[in-house]
C-alpha cells in the first residue's frame, strides 16, 4: 500500500517513524522514464515517514474498525500473510487509512508526496539510481536468496534485507507505494 508521513503525535497503533530532515537534493533521473526527466532540484521539509510500509497484520485492524471491504488478493495466499506488505489498496483506501489511523492515535498521517518519497528512498545518496548505490538489484548479495523465497510466491515480509541511509526499509524493492500527489 504505502509507507506513511506524519507530522507529529504518538499512540501505540502508530508505525516506527523515522525522520527525514529538511533540504535540498536531486530529484528524477535523466534516464528513466519520461515521467523522472529531468533530474531537478527540489527542497523538501522534515517529515516523518514509516520505516516499514503498512503490513497485512495492521491493515486487518483497519478493516474490522471500518467495516470495509479487504483489497484484492486477500484471499490468496501468496498475499495474505501477516507480516507481508498489503497489496491491491487502491489510493482512496490508502487515504482512509491514514484518517483512521489518524482518529486512533492522535497523530496527523498522510501520504508522502512524490518528492517526500524519493528523498526518503534515496536514504541520503545523490547520483545513484538506488538507494544501495549503482548495482541493479539483481547484483545484490542476497537478491537470489530473497528470490529463492518470498518474492517466487508474492512480497516478501516487511523489514527484511537492509535499511537504507535513513533507516527505512523495502523502499525500492518489493510493492509499489502511493504517494499523496
């Protein structure tokens, strides 16, 4: 689903929150997609974001609180354990999530815009295209041993493998994310 922001506040439903300071960096890359040119400079104020994104365990806790229907895939088994990422959340879903979350703890959750996400992903590294450096993910120590297990039968469970420079994990890697814009 997504990996949430927020601005301040506490309560025990809350995510592990990792700051993200204020400042400059390069966003984009000149060869990606269309969508990522040019690389620009973009500033970006603190936030907090999720060191882990939202698993199916906590998702649960939203669903029996609401009411609302389960995602797509709930069912399947590739993805529904509870430590995996919730996957199939449309971005409205994703909203509804942060309110609740929201009413329930205290705190001011939201999406991470585009630029909150990519700053954070880069975990603090300019130039790379990863945030672990220049190597493709395949060329990764354990790319082949993940393989080998959870990502042949869906997303493997969240936190797994090594935090980026700011302390967050499966930022590249896993599902993709929504963000607020």
């Amino acid at each position: 689903m997504a990996t949430l922001a927020s601005k301040s506040g506490s309560a025990e439903l809350a995510p592990v929150l990792v700051p993200i300071l204020k400042g400059w960096f390069l966003m984009g890359c000149d060869t990606g997609q269309d969508n990522e040119k040019p690389v620009h400079r973009v500033w970006v104020d603190e936030f907090l974001l999720a060191a882990c994104q939202v698993t199916n365990a906590e998702y649960t806790l939203f669903l029996l609180g609401t009411g609302s229907q389960p995602p797509p895939f709930w069912n399947d088994a590739d993805f529904n354990r509870p430590e995996q990422p919730v996957v199939g959340v449309s971005w409205h879903e994703a909203v509804r999530y942060c309110e609740w979350l929201r009413l329930h703890t205290g705190r001011a959750f939201r999406l991470p815009t585009e630029a909150e996400w990519e700053r954070a992903a880069r975990g603090g590294r300019e130039g790379a295209p990863y945030p672990w450096g220049d190597a493709p993910p395949q060329l990764l120590r354990d790319y082949a041993e993940r393989c080998a297990g959870y990502w042949r039968t869906g997303p493997e469970p969240v936190g797994r493998g090594e935090a980026n420079g700011y302390g967050l994990y499966n930022m590249c890697d896993n599902v993709h994310e929504w963000c607020s814009d």
